[in-house]
C-alpha cells in the first residue's frame, strides 16, 4: 500500500488512540482490576478489528488499481488502434521503434518497425527533426500534416486532404468585385451616327456577354460605359490565366472605328465586407484609369497586379477637364497662406519647368508661392544658371529645411511630376502640409500620395510641362511669361519627348505653341539642353560596352556611384534605341553599396513598365525604372533578364 494510504491507517491519531486506550486500562486496573482487565482485552479486539480493515482494504484497493490500470492500458490501445491519426516513436537515428496501425495505413506499408522516417515519408530538407514542429507534406494523391515531437523523438500523421479541399472550396468560393470601364468611348465614336455608335456598343455588349457567359460571371452594365461584374476567386484564378484576354478581344473590334476602343478593369479580391470589396474595385479602377487604361488590375489586399496595357494612352480630345482642374487649382491657392512647389528628386528639365509654370499661377493668384529644390544636377545646371541671373525667379527657389519654416497649416503644396511619395524631393513636407495637390503624366503606381485635395494625373501627356501648360491657358488673361519662364516650360516638354519624336500629340504641339507665342525661345532652349563633354564621355562609355539580347533588346552595365549617374544612366537608355534594330534598353548601374539603378527606355513594342514593375519599380510603357536593395550587379542583371522573359512570355511573345 502506498505510504500516503498507511499513514492514513498507522498515522499519529492512531498511535494516540491505542495510548489513551491503555491509559484508560491502567486508570481502571486502578480501581477494578476486573474492569481493567476487560478493557484491555476490549483494546486488543478493537486493535485487531482495525488490522483485519486495513487488510481488507488493501486488497480491495489493489484489485481496484489493477482493474483501473488494465481498462486504462487497453482504453489506451484501443484509441492508439482505432485513432485515424498516425503515431510513431522514432530512435536517434530516425528509425520508426513503435508505430500505431493508423501510421502503417497512412504511409501504405505492411512493416513500420525498424524503417527510416525519410523512407516512409517524402519529407526531403523541409523537415529538421531536432525542432519540434508542423509540416505540411503531399504524396499518394493525398495531403498529410506531419507534427514532429522532438524531445518525446514522437511524430503524428495526420490526412487532411478533406479539410485543405474545404479550405480550397472556401477560398474558391469568395465573392470577387469588378467593374469595367470604356476607356475611350466618346473618342472612339466622335463623329458617329447614332445608328453607327449603337452598333459599336452593341458589339462590344455582346463580346463582353459572350466572355462573361463563358467564364460564369454576372455582368450587369449601369452606365453607358460601365459594367458591373460578380465572379468568385475559383473563376479569376482563370482569368488571370488567360491574363484577361477580353482586353484583346474588345480592342480588336472594329465597327467603322478606326481608333481601336480599349477596356479598363478594377477587381477587388479578399476582403469579407462587400461594402468595402466595392470601393476597393472602385479605386482600383482608378488607378488603372491613372495608368492609362487599356488594362487590368486584381488587387488583393494591400497588392495589386496588373495585366494588359499593351498601348499607349489615347489622347483625350476635349479640355474640359484641364480647364476644370485649373480653375479648382486657382480656387486653391486664393484659399492658401503660401504655395509650396516640389518634384522629384534628382530634379530634370521637365519637374523645374512644370515647377516654374505652377508658380506663374501663384504669381497671377497674387500668392507668395516657392520652388522647393535640394541641388543642382547637370540635367538643370544650365537652367539654374539663367535663374540665378533672373532676381525675381531666383528668390522663389528654397531649400528643404527653408521649405519646412515656410510650412504653415493653411500651406498648399503642389508635387510635380511625381506621386510616388519616396521618390519627392522632400518627404518631410508631405507631413507638414495637410493640402497636397497632384500634378503628373505617369502611370500611377501601387504607391501614391495619401489623400490629395486635387489629382490631375494624365498619362497620354508627353510631360508634367505640357499638363501646366494646359492649366496657364484658363489661368488670368493678364498672364505673361517672360524668355526664361516660357522657355523653361518648352525645355521640360522637348526633353520627355525627345525633341517631338515620341509620345507626341496634337495637344503636346498645341502646348508648344501656347508657349512660343508667350516668349518661348527654341534657340535658347538648346542652349539649356546643352550638355557637359564629361558627361557625354561618360555616356559613351556606357553604350560602348551594349550588348544585344534575343528581341533586338539592348543592356549595358556599368560600376559607378557618381552622384551623376542615374541621369548619365537614363540618357545612354535614351540614345541606345537611336541604334539600328534596337526595340528597348535597359543600363544597369552597380553603386557599390549594395544598390544597383536600372533604367529602361522602348519605342512602344515592348512594355517596360511591366518589366520594372516586376522588379519593383514603375514608369511609362516607353520609360521607366527600378532600383534594387541589397543585391550584386550579376544578380541584378539575371533578375532583369528573367522578368524579361517572363514579360514576352505571358505577352504572347512580342514583349508588350
């Protein structure tokens, strides 16, 4: 018996009780010894009775622990028999020494005992056996969850193949948002009759119907331009196999149009509010609208992919909404203390030149209004150095810090030709301004300023000075521009365009004309693009090292940290695509610290945009760039040539 039981029988009570007893005996022999004498005697009956229980019990309470111990062991085998989980002691050599039947059945094998776990289980590097933990493993057609036990040496294995096909059945069966939007609807049948628009829009009705019925979507149209679209993630996974091949199918329709009509396609994904998953595929309409149109955009959380945007943006043809947004922008600065005016940095041509045209607005509002510019860079030496002589013009220009002084609550700050928030001049000003205004011709990115008050955002402009450009012409009719103020807008537009050669418009003409007129210079324009023989050496330098990839792509590299080098970089892409043959380029640049640049250039066969943004960066279909942390250049350069692959690849070949 255990000894916690015997002190319950023998303890000091006892002890006590057998003295008192005797006591008792003694007290009575005292006075009667006959008395005394039956006492003792009844003390003795007594003390035997208590032995006999106490054996008694002890017999009792063994038979008792013995029955519990045998149910328990065979209730213990009977559920390690039965458990549809698979459990397996292992040796230190991972040799299985004791493994339920559930565990032979799992793994398919008559004999366990004595066998290599990394023989009965597909487990490879995946699994370290000396840290406890949860894996997930696949083979004979199933899904199983292996739980390592290593202090114990004990493993489970459990099949989960139901509840992974329930969780697939879940994630398949969430609600997906998209709306589709008519890019160019009002270009595209400008000078149509009614009977010709009808028919345009009932053939591309009926191309979408066609393609929703086929892929079991619910499209309902609710504008003249818009349709309403509820899929499930089951039915986007396959559209995004097909890379929304109905942005092909719609612009190849051709119903007495000769400008191709284009698609645009926000869909919102994830998100269990259906209130929120609208106004997310609303804003990621946006943003593809921003880019340009003519593709489309899954967003899934905070990511969002993008497919198409094989063109470039369709020039819009009417100025109602450039004269809307000039009198909002006029309407705001009346309503500030001061304007702050800031691009990106390492400043070109065309961020000062829209910076200074923006000021000529605050200027004709009758508001002090400030240039926000960090230091001079080759690509706007020339520039500056007609400002410094230019005492007016001059004095608009601060630094940062003087930017942050000059910061007020009732601040308005206009961000030229960027909204990437990392990439402006100054980031500290998007804190300290709570009115932040959005002047740009990019494709809008994933990253953007948070909240502005106004966004004037055009891709199919050749330059964020075309934009301001624009706005200046509903401005006062009082305004005037003197040779540097004009000249400087025409330098911003004739740099983005390549000297009128790519990304041209009529409306990018009819700028350059607005500017001629108001004292713009052509000859003193070429006398700021003109460049430093140093720089140009550089530049050459680059080039001469070009080799040419598989689809006519060139790619130079190089190994410099010159504070230079990113505009030597862009200018060497610039002029590779002037080689015979060449479609795009791309120079990449190791900084030595862990950094390496990338810029890409194209004539519009091949999308760069995409290939950078696979790499993290963004641009234009014609222009953009990456840049990316902690790599090498050879690294760098294996990652580019692979997300150009992939770009051909998924674009069925031609690289757009």
């Amino acid at each position: 018996m255990p000894k916690f039981l015997l002190e319950r029988w023998h303890g000091m009570h006892m002890r006590l009780a057998v003295l008192l007893c005797l006591a008792l005996c003694v007290i009575l022999t005292v006075y009667n010894w006959m008395l005394g004498l039956a006492g003792l005697a009844a003390t003795v009956a007594l003390a035997l009775f208590v032995s006999r229980a106490e054996r008694a019990f002890r017999a009792d309470l063994k038979a008792y622990l013995e029955t519990i111990q045998y149910r328990v062991k065979k209730a213990g085998d009977d559920v390690l028999a039965t458990l549809p989980i698979g459990v397996a002691l292992y040796s230190d050599s991972r040799k299985v020494e004791w493994a339920n039947p559930a565990f032979g059945r799992l793994v398919e094998r008559d004999r366990v005992i004595g066998e290599a776990l990394e023989e009965l289980l597909p487990v490879g590097d995946g699994v370290d056996w000396t840290r406890s933990g949860t894996h997930e493993l696949a083979f004979h057609d199933r899904v199983y969850e292996l739980t390592v036990h290593s202090e114990e040496r004990m493993v489970l294995l459990a099949d989960v193949t139901e509840l992974c096909r329930l969780k697939k059945r879940y994630r398949d069966q969430r609600p997906v948002f998209a709306i589709i939007h008519l890019d160019n609807l009002d270009e595209v049948t400008q000078g149509m009759s009614e009977q010709q628009r009808g028919m345009l829009l009932s053939t591309v009705t009926a191309a979408l119907t066609e393609w929703a019925g086929a892929h079991d979507l619910y499209l309902r149209r609710f504008a003249s331009d818009k349709f309403f679209a509820v899929l499930n993630e089951a039915i986007l996974s396959k559209l995004e196999q097909t890379r929304f091949d109905i942005l092909d199918i719609v612009r190849e329709l051709h119903v007495g149009n000769k400008i191709p009509i284009t698609l645009s396609i926000g869909v919102a994904a994830e998100e269990e509010s259906l209130a929120k998953l609208g106004q997310l595929a609303q804003s990621t309409l946006d943003i593809v609208l921003g880019r340009g149109g003519d593709q489309a955009a899954v967003r899934r959380g905070e990511r969002i992919v993008f497919y198409g945007g094989k063109t470039n943006a369709v020039e819009k043809r009417t100025r109602v909404r450039a004269r809307v947004i000039s009198h909002a922008l006029r309407d705001l600065i009346l309503e500030s203390e001061n304007v702050l005016i800031m691009g990106h940095r390492c400043a070109d041509m065309d961020a000062v030149g829209a910076a200074i045209g923006v000021l000529k607005m605050v200027q004709a509002a009758g508001r002090e209004g400030y240039i926000v510019l960090d230091e001079v860079n080759p690509a706007i030496e020339r520039l500056m150095d007609e400002v410094a002589k230019h005492e007016a013009l001059h004095r608009s220009f601060v630094s940062p810090d003087e930017a942050l002084d000059l910061a007020a609550s009732w601040s308005l700050l206009v961000v030229v030709d960027t909204h990437r928030p990392s990439m402006v001049m100054a980031p500290e000003l998007l804190e300290a301004v709570s009115r932040v205004v959005v002047i740009d011709h990019h494709r809008r990115g994933e990253e953007f300023v948070d909240h502005p008050v106004l966004i004037y955002m055009e891709p199919y402009a050749s330059s964020t000075c075309e934009l301001v450009t624009e706005l200046l012409q509903y401005q006062s009719e009082k305004l005037t521009m003197d040779r540097l103020e004009a000249s400087a807008l025409l330098a911003g537009i004739v740099v983005d365009t390549r000297s009128f050669s790519m990304r041209t418009g009529a409306r990018t003409f009819e700028a350059a004309s607005f500017l001629r007129r108001h004292g713009a210079d052509p000859a003193f324009v070429q006398h700021l693009l003109k460049e430093d023989p140093e720089l140009y050496h550089k530049r050459v330098e680059i080039i001469k090292n070009a080799q040419i990839l598989p689809g006519n792509i060139a790619l130079c590299t190089c190994r410099t940290n010159d504070r230079y080098a990113q505009l030597v970089m862009s200018q060497a892409a610039d002029e590779l695509l002037s080689l015979r043959g060449v479609q795009a380029s791309f120079v990449v640049n190791d900084k030595g610290d862990g950094t390496v640049h990338i810029s890409a250039r194209s004539l519009g066969d091949i999308n760069v945009q995409v290939i950078m943004e696979k790499l993290g960066g963004g641009g234009h279909l014609t222009s953009a760039a990456a840049q990316l942390k902690n790599t090498t250049l050879d690294e760098a350069v294996e990652r580019l040539k692979q997300a150009i692959r992939e770009t051909v690849a998924e674009e069925g070949g031609n690289g757009s």
